[in-house]
C-alpha cells in the first residue's frame, strides 16, 4: 500500500511540475539514474583496478578536457554524420551553420527525455566531460589522446571561422 501511495504521489508531482507541458520527469529520472549508476559502476571499477584519482588536474588537461568536452558535445547533438543516433528521438528541421543541424525532439517520456539530451550541447556536455574525466583515472594516455585530438578539431572549427571572416572582409 504505501509503494501505491508514493506511486500517486510521483504522479501528482509531475502533473504539477508539468504545468500542462510536455516534461517527462520519469524520462529524467531514468537518465539521471543512469548517470549516477555510472558514475557509481566506474568509481567501483577504477577502486577494483588500484586508479586513485589525481591530487589536482593540471590546467592543461583542464583545457583539452573543456576544448574536447565542448567539439565531442557539439558532434553527437548537431553534426549531420551522427544524425543517426538522434534519428529514434529526433526529428530533422534545418541545417543551421556550418555542418550543423537543428532537430525537433519527438516521442513521449523516455525517448522523449533522451532525445533532449541528445540534441542539447549543453545538456549532454555533462555526461562527455564525466567520461572524459574518468578516462583520466581510468586510462589517461588514451585519454589524453582523445583530448588531444577533440581539441585539435575545436580549434580548428574557430580557425575555419576566423578565416572565412578574413576572406569575407579582404573582399
């Protein structure tokens, strides 16, 4: 009985969260555990294999992490060649910028919250620099690699930018 009574309860809190509005609070509350559980499992492996987290994280990492964090977020939520990820919970609307797309999350509760995460930059963010963090625990050469190229490819994009500005402006 009081498993039903916290069952009613849950419901009448997301009603009114809700407000009449499409937010699927089950959905979050499921990537959110899966989150944590995550972050959970890979805290208990990195103790399993001996990895102690670094006493601090050098601004150089701190800066490939956030470059890497900032290109890995922006290919998986808007790069055309990862649209067949988002396509079970997205829906295609524009291109927008360069080898960018804009999409329309679809679908109800979990494909519904999933599809926000995976096409919010912002939102997703979260998780890549979670595992990227992790990664420098866990197998920081390999790590660092990844880092390393992302950030190369971040730069680069403001590079393309900057010199198409340039060619704008010569002519």
């Amino acid at each position: 009985m009081q498993i039903e009574g916290l069952r009613k309860w849950l419901r009448r809190q997301g009603e009114e969260y809700r407000h009449g509005e499409n937010r699927p609070l089950a959905g979050y509350a499921a990537l959110l555990g899966a989150y944590v559980t995550g972050v959970g499992a890979t805290a208990v492996a990195a103790r399993a294999a001996g990895k102690r987290p670094p006493a601090g994280i050098s601004p150089w990492d701190l800066a490939q992490l956030s470059l890497a964090t900032h290109r890995i977020s922006r290919t998986v939520t808007k790069d055309p060649v990862t649209s067949p990820l988002r396509a079970p919970f997205a829906r295609y609307e524009e291109t927008t910028g360069p080898a960018e797309l804009t999409e329309d999350v679809r679908g109800e509760g979990l494909r519904h919250s999933a599809g926000e995460l995976l096409t919010c930059p912002f939102c997703i963010a979260q998780w890549v620099a979670t595992g990227l963090t992790a990664g420098l625990v866990l197998a920081p050469r390999a790590t660092r690699l990844v880092t390393a190229t992302f950030s190369a490819v971040a730069i680069s994009d403001f590079l393309q930018f900057f010199y198409a500005e340039a060619q704008q402006a010569a002519e």
